[in-house]
C-alpha cells in the first residue's frame, strides 16, 4: 500500500519530468526557426506546442498533476524545512526562493490545465501587464525594483550552484556521471536569463516604464541579437530541461512529514 506522503513524493518526481520537458520543448523552439512566436511566450508557448501534436491533451493532463505535486513539494521545502536549510539569513532566503518556486509552478500547473481542456492561454505580455498594474500603486515601482532584485540574486544563486556543483547535493550518487555537466550547463543558462528578467524589472521600477519588464519569453528572445549567446541559451534551456528528466528519478526527495536526512539514508 502507497501511502500519502510516498504518493506526494512520486507527484514530484512527475513533476521534475515535466518540467524537464517543458523546458527542452522551450529549447528546442528557440532553435527552430517557426519557433519565435511560442519562445516569446515562454512555458506557455511549450505548452500550446504540446496541445497541438498527438496525444497532447494527455501530456498536458499529466503535466498539471506533475507540476501541482512539484508545487507542493515546493511549498513543504519552503514551509517545513524538509531538506534543513536551516532558519539563518541564508536559510531563510533559499526558504523563500522556494516558496517563489510554489507560486510559479502552481501557476503553470493551472496554465497546462487550462490547455488541456481546450483554453486558449496567452503570456507573451503578462510580465508587462502585472509591471503596469503594479505602476499604478504608490509604490509600486519600488515593488517592481525589490522582484527584479531577487531575481538578480536568484540568478546569482544558479550561477553559484553551477560553479560550485551544489546542486549535486541533492542527487544521489546513482545518477549518470554526466548528470552533473548537464546541471551546470542548466544552471548557468537559467542564471543568464533570469539575470535579464531581473535587470528589466529594475529598469522597469527605475524609469517607472511597464514596457521594460521582460517575462522569461521575452528575456530569451531578447538575446536573438546576439546570435552565438542566443544559440548557447536555447541548447541550454535543453541540457537543462534533460538534467530535469534525470533528476526526476535521483532527486533526493523528503516526505513531507520526514526530512532530508532519512530521505537521503534511503538511497545509501
């Protein structure tokens, strides 16, 4: 008999694979050439792609299960500590950073919902829109100013884990030896791309401009200029999109009621 918490945990796994597919998808529609207009809109743009070929509808179906459970896996590393990040500034941070994680995920989860059931979801201005509504408030560009500056530090963050291999902590040792390039690559590239997204919030807060804010569509495409960058962001969009496939299965993850240690003990 499977229990809740095993039945959590599995969601997370579901959940860590697709998202490693939206993520090649979003790769791989970067490199294609009919691709700019999905790219722009950024998961979602993955998710129309998906609806469009055989059988999507059901991907799509198993994909909001996935990644409500990664949501929720999200929500209990944040509010429960399950994998001890500890209570000090720094614990504190990644807490929230994760509780950042179970906003976005839960929203992408109702957006692979809704293309299942056959709406027709749109993203490619949603960073501008929420930009202008928050520029309507009093202080709502130092709102904007705040995000983007947790972001630059959530990208500092990636790049620290792919320079560090961090984030191998956290997989067993079971893994493929070449899970851990395909992480560094990932983080990097995610880094980059949240550092654009980042500095237009800034931007976006600082010249009080709701035209500045970039969604993650909108930062990828914003580097189609520079077309070697460009090209080196879509193939690591992909090994990151990979690396989340694999890890779906090694990831090292805590029951909601237990901790990361026992976790842990389970794969020794």
């Amino acid at each position: 008999m499977v229990d809740k918490s095993e039945k959590l945990v599995w969601l997370a796994r579901l959940g860590y694979f697709a998202r490693g597919v939206v993520y090649s998808l979003l790769g791989y529609l970067a490199i294609s050439a009919s691709g700019s207009s999905a790219v722009k809109q950024g998961q979602a743009g993955a998710m129309e792609y998906i609806n469009q070929i055989p059988g999507g509808t059901a991907v799509l179906f198993l994909s909001a299960i996935g990644l409500f459970g990664y949501a929720l896996f999200r929500l209990s590393t944040a509010v429960l500590d399950t994998e001890r990040h500890g209570n000090d500034a720094k614990g504190i941070a990644v807490r929230i950073g994760h509780m950042c994680s179970f906003v976005i995920y839960l929203g992408l989860s109702w957006t692979a919902l809704r293309f299942a059931l056959g709406s027709k979801v749109h993203a490619d201005s949603r960073a501008q829109d929420m930009a202008a509504t928050a520029l309507t408030y009093d202080l709502g560009s130092l709102a904007l100013g705040a995000v983007g500056i947790g972001l630059v530090a959530a990208a500092l963050f990636q790049v620290k884990e792919a320079a560090t291999l961090g984030f191998m902590k956290r997989v067993t040792a079971a893994a493929p030896s070449y899970t851990c390039w395909l992480g560094r690559a990932g983080y990097f590239t995610r880094g980059l791309v949240f550092l654009v997204m980042g500095w237009s919030l800034i931007r976006s807060g600082w010249l009080e401009s709701s035209s500045e804010a970039l969604s993650l569509g909108d930062a990828i495409t914003d580097l189609r200029d520079i077309s070697p960058l460009y090209l080196a962001v879509a193939a690591g969009l992909v090994l990151f999109g990979v690396f989340s496939m694999i890890v779906a299965r090694y990831r090292i993850i805590p029951d909601p009621g237990g901790d990361f240690e026992a976790a842990k003990a389970r794969f020794t």
